[in-house]
C-alpha cells in the first residue's frame, strides 16, 4: 500500500507540473498577443481633418488631383518622423474642430491660428507658421473701402465659424458665408460685386490673386492687420487632454525646424519663409 501510495503521489506530481507548464505557455501567449495588440494600436494612421480647398495650404494639385499644400506637406514630414502612416478627411472649418473634438480625427490641420479662444477647448501643437492679415478689395475702387470705417455695411465673403468673418462682423460688414468652396469662387464674386471684401491670411491672398490671372482685384497693403486670435502663429488642432500626440508632434516640429525641412516646405508653397515671424508694417491690431 505504501508503495503505490508513493508512486500516486509522484504521478500527480507529474501531472500537476504538466498543468502549470500548459498555463505558464498560455499565459506567455496572451501576454504576448497582447504587446503585440499594443503596438499596432501605436502605428495607426494618423487621421488629419482638412479642407482640401484653402490653397497653398490644403488643396488639390489639378493636374495630379493629389492633395497637397503646406500644411498637407508638414504633416507628411512630421507623421514620417513619428513611423506612422497618414489619412486625411475632408471638411470644413467647423467639420475639421468637431471631427477632432469627438475622436473622428486625430489632428486638423488647415492654417488654424493658436487663439486663445480655441486653446480653452483644444490643445496645440508649436506653431509651424507665422503670418499677418490682410483685406482683398476690387482693383477698380477699392471696393469702397479707404479706410477701417468703411467697412461698415460692405458684404464681407468668408466661411463661418472663422475668425475673420467675427472681425468683419464687429467692424459692422453684412456676412457671406460659403461652405468650404476654393479661392476662386471667392475672387470671382467679389470681382463682380456679389461680395466687397475677403478678409484672410495675407500670404494666402496674395498667392490666391497670384493663381487667378485677370482677377480685379488687390490687397490693400496699407490696412495689414492682426488680432490677439493670430498673434501667437498657425498649429496643429489636438484634442484637449492629448498630451502624449502633443509632445510627438512638437519633438518632430522641431527637429524638421532644425534640419531645415518646414522652411524648404514654406519655401516651396508661399515663395517665402513662413516659419519666421513677418517683419511688414501692421495698420493696425485688434483685440479680437
């Protein structure tokens, strides 16, 4: 009896050894899938909401039908830097934000102005250009404008939710509001007076007029403008609280600031170096 209670024993033993051995390999398997799990979540495309219609910044080459533009061309260079492969989704100013704001895109990126405003409801990257404001008017008459009271009653064309449209508003212009169009149409309803004025970013005026030959119109360049909502430069949108994509995406704005890749990108799209703060004289500075 004593023996076979020996050999019961070393028998379950045995089996017990075997069991543990099975759980231990299942377990290194899980742990395993579930490293594995992480580290794809990490190389997901980056999804960037854009408009795909504010030239040079987003928009598409019309040979190629490629998008492109500075911003387009930043965030390539900053996704290559962080291994992660990029998808862009099309909307407008107020489609880019919500899209960011309910987890639907990682980041906009459009020539959003780091605005206190938009800081209370989402974080920025560093900014990666720098600009100042200015006012597209009819060559002819300067649209009637000579001066910033004249403003008042003129039809200011423009996309709402934005922070030129607010500006032209409390300077007592009537709204046009579009949705996402391109440069083109904007130009050509001024030029023909369905609206009087487009105010914008100075370098996208100016090679919006550029790209239209015959166009009619000018940018006044003795009403430069800026705001406290663009002092601070142009960003990439996050979602608030998205520290860690933050900090990635600032690691990787400067390093391509060093290497001289943003100012080869601003070069190839404004013909200028964007990146640095403008030295042109300011008409005048609103606290808007």
């Amino acid at each position: 009896m004593q023996k076979k209670h020996v050999r019961f024993c070393k028998t379950s033993a045995a089996n017990l050894l075997k069991v543990l051995s099975v759980a231990f390999i299942f377990s290194l398997i899980l742990v395993g899938c579930g490293k594995q799990s992480t580290a794809s979540d990490s190389n997901k495309p980056l999804v960037v909401a854009t408009s795909g219609t504010l030239y040079p910044t987003s928009y598409h080459n019309t040979k190629s039908q490629k998008l492109t533009g500075y911003d387009i061309e930043v965030v390539r260079a900053v996704a290559k830097k962080l291994n992660r492969k990029v998808t862009f989704k099309e909307y407008n100013v107020d489609g880019q934000l919500t899209a960011v704001k309910t987890g639907k895109a990682d980041i906009a990126a459009n020539d959003f102005s780091i605005s206190p405003a938009r800081k209370k409801e989402f974080a920025f990257s560093k900014p990666y250009k720098h600009s100042f404001s200015s006012m597209v008017v009819r060559k002819s008459d300067n649209s009637g404008i000579n001066s910033w009271s004249d403003i008042k009653g003129k039809k200011a064309a423009g996309e709402a939710g934005t922070n030129y449209q607010r500006l032209a508003k409390k300077l007592g212009a009537t709204l046009v509001n579009y949705d996402n169009v391109s440069n083109d149409v904007y130009l050509k309803d001024v030029k023909n007076g369905k609206t009087d004025l487009i105010m914008n970013d100075y370098y996208l005026q100016k090679l919006a007029l550029a790209a239209v030959p015959n166009n009619g119109l000018k940018i006044m360049d003795n009403m430069y403008y800026m705001t406290k909502e663009d002092k601070a430069g142009a960003g990439m949108v996050m979602k608030k609280g998205n520290t860690k994509l933050q900090k990635q995406i600032n690691k990787a704005l400067s390093e391509l600031q060093e290497d001289g890749t943003l100012t080869k990108i601003s070069k190839q799209f404004y013909h200028a170096d964007v990146t640095k703060k403008p030295t042109e004289k300011i008409s005048r500075t609103f606290d808007e």
